[in-house]
C-alpha cells in the first residue's frame, strides 16, 4: 500500500504513539525473504485452508501411569531450596509446579500472593523468574492440593478423548490444542472446568503433566500452546519472550476500519472494580501502565457495516485485541467489556457471541524447524462468516505486516 495513512491517535506522546497508525507496505518475496517453513523468494503461504505442517505423525496420547500421592510430597514445615543451574530463569510458578506435581494452580498463587512464598528474603510474583543460586522459601503445603486422577477412570478417559479431539499438533514435545470458546485455560473462582485441570490426565511416570506455554481469553477459540516436556517448555517460552512467536487473529468488528492496515501503538493498564477487570489506554509512566502493539489489516467487508479483520499482536498484553479494537472505534463483535457502541443492532442470524479466533501460530520448534498450526474457525463465526458471504479461503494480508 503506497498512499499515505492518517495516524488513528491525533495527538501522540510519545515515540512508539507516534508510529501508532502507520501503514505496513507489502513486501516483495525477495525483499521478504525466507518465511517460517518455505522457501526464500516464494510468496506468503495461504493459510486460509485448516492445515497444519508437522513434523512428526501425528501419534496417541500414551495413557499415563498412576502419579505418586501427591501428599507425599509436600512440605509440612517451611523448607529453603536452592535454585539449580537447571532451573535458571524458571517461573516461580512453574518452579513450584515442578517441585510439587499436582499442587493447584489456586494453591500456588495464593502462597505467592500472601508472601508465604519468598525468594532472597523478597516477596516475588508468580511471574517472577529466578535464577541460579537464590534461596526459595517454601511454606507448608496442604490445601488445594488434589489428587491425580487414576487414568483408568471413566471420567480420565473421557478428559482425554476431549483432548484428543481438540488436537490439531502432537508430537513428544508439543501439543497444539483448539480450544473451544467457552472453555476456560486455568481456573478461577468458581472454575471447575478448564484446559489446565484437564491436563493432569496426561502426567507421565514422574508425575509431570504437560504445561501451558501462554493463554487466550476463556471466550477466545483457537490454538493453544501446550509443552509436554519441561524441556519444551524452557525453549518455548524463551521464543514467546524473544517474540519469536507469530500469532495471528481473526475478528468480525462493526463499520470499515480506515485506514485499512495499520498499526496501534498504546500503553495499557489494568482497571480492577468490583464485578469486573478491563484494560484501559493509559498514559506512559501510568502506575501498572505496559506498552502494547498490534498491526490490523482489514480482509474482507459485508456491505462496509461488518468488516473481517486479521490482527497481529508484537506484544501479548491481557485483552491486547480487544481493548485496541475499542480505541479505534471497531470493538469486537459480540465483546461483552468493550463492546459499547449505543444502538448498534447485531444483524439477524449472528449469535452475539465473542467473534474472536486465535487463527494461527507459527513458533521454532524445541529441536529444530517450526511448529505451524491453524485452527478452523469455531461453529459461532463460521455462521456468521455463511451469513455475511465472507469467504474464509481469501489471502490474509497481515502475512505482509512487520514483526516489531
């Protein structure tokens, strides 16, 4: 695209503010180069069509042996463990879930969030990473603290028989799951349901169970990242903080975004009430404020008062999408926080449900090549996509968008 974009923030403060709306131009396949899986100087792949490229048969989820009781292995007393070399830059949480198969995600946050938990002496965040040779205090340990499901049951195998039907990638490592909206990724208040608790049923022999690389939101379809191994899960997270990742959404919003690539840059902060949780625009320096990118590029339009488009998130704040969707003006289709357009009618036959799909994701593979899966779109929006004409087979110019 050659002609010049109006920005869609007037009045920018900054200098990432400043690039928010500026145009992405279509690269040519040699001025493009080589791309995940192809090869240098071929155009970009049309990945409309459900595929995904493995690199290994796709094979059976093996049945996992008996875990040991999981009280056995907890602390009745406050114990100091030193960081090995092994665990270096590990998550607080993901180090305690490997200390302690099966203790609850509920369990784990709580202790962090109180402070039981201390490394060096500090009070840390679950998301905190360590490093080689710091102190872990860890409490006692006995609540939330579950058993694992005897793999044999009718409600395991039934756990896993959903699962099955949800993997679209398998291999040793990695697992690429097609989560349903609806369903959430790990639990909550209330939550007793959700893809972290379903995977206790894949623990292998030494009680280690397979561990989710990032999240989408509970109404978001779409892939997701899973690790069966901690060595996977090292590499893979390393690629999501690399920004090694390449993610791609797809999302039905209301009007014509103009211009119709782009690209928003924000800062973001969390706004906490008592029945909800949302992220505002904020202002740099803003207490809690992060910086956000998305590139947007519009697909295709039904009659320009429903527009289909494909989003890139650089950065993968909590609500990124949908809170940048808002601030243009074209706030997600069905989007129950940030949907808030006055009289806007949704069209007949569309079900008024989050019209947001995590489309792909193309990431290095912990032993080499590329993982490259592509999720269908979810029953709700292939409605919605046969309603409007919208034909899911066209290219995704978003494939031409920068990856910073």
């Amino acid at each position: 695209m050659s002609r010049r974009i109006k920005r869609t923030d007037p009045k920018p403060r900054s200098r990432d503010e400043r690039k928010e709306a500026r145009p992405f131009k279509a690269r040519s396949a040699k001025a493009a180069g080589p791309r995940p899986g192809g090869k240098p100087g071929t155009k970009p792949p049309r990945f409309a069509s459900d595929r995904v490229e493995r690199r290994a048969p796709k094979a059976e989820p093996e049945k996992a042996a008996p875990a040991k009781p999981v009280e056995a292995l907890l602390p009745a007393k406050v114990q100091t463990v030193k960081v090995t070399a092994d665990e270096n830059n590990m998550r607080v949480d993901r180090f305690l879930e490997a200390h302690f198969p099966g203790l609850s995600f509920s369990h784990i946050q709580r202790v962090v969030r109180k402070g039981e938990l201390r490394v060096d002496g500090k009070r840390v965040d679950s998301k905190d990473r360590l490093e080689e040779g710091q102190s872990v205090r860890i409490p006692p340990l006995k609540l939330d603290t579950p058993k694992a499901p005897n793999p044999q049951s009718e409600a395991a195998q039934k756990t896993l028989a959903a699962l099955k039907e949800m993997t679209i990638y398998e291999d040793d490592d990695v697992l690429v799951l097609n989560k349903p909206a609806g369903l959430a990724v790990q639990g909550g208040s209330g939550m007793t349901r959700h893809i972290d608790q379903m995977l206790e049923v894949m623990r292998d022999s030494k009680g280690q169970k397979p561990r989710l690389v990032h999240r989408i939101d509970r109404e978001t379809s779409g892939c997701l990242l899973v690790a069966k191994t901690r060595f996977a899960a090292s590499h893979l997270t390393g690629a999501f903080r690399s920004r090694s990742a390449r993610k791609t959404y797809w999302a039905l919003v209301p009007g014509l975004p103009k211009p119709k690539q782009g690209r928003i840059s924000t800062f973001l902060a969390k706004e906490e009430s008592e029945d909800d949780t949302i992220m505002r625009i904020a202002q740099h320096g803003d207490e809690g404020a992060s910086h956000a990118v998305t590139y947007y590029a519009v697909v295709e339009t039904a009659g320009n008062k429903l527009t289909w488009v494909s989003l890139k998130p650089v950065t993968g704040r909590t609500h990124q999408l949908r809170a940048h969707m808002e601030h243009i003006g074209h706030p997600i289709v069905g989007d129950p926080k940030y949907f808030n357009i006055e009289n806007w009618q949704l069209p007949g036959g569309l079900q008024n449900r989050l019209h947001l799909l995590a489309r792909r994701i193309v990431i290095p593979h912990p032993r080499g090549g590329f993982i490259d899966a592509t999720a269908p779109l979810p029953q709700h929006m292939q409605q919605s996509w046969n309603l409007l004409g919208l034909d899911a087979t066209r290219f995704d110019p978003i494939e031409n968008a920068p990856e910073e």
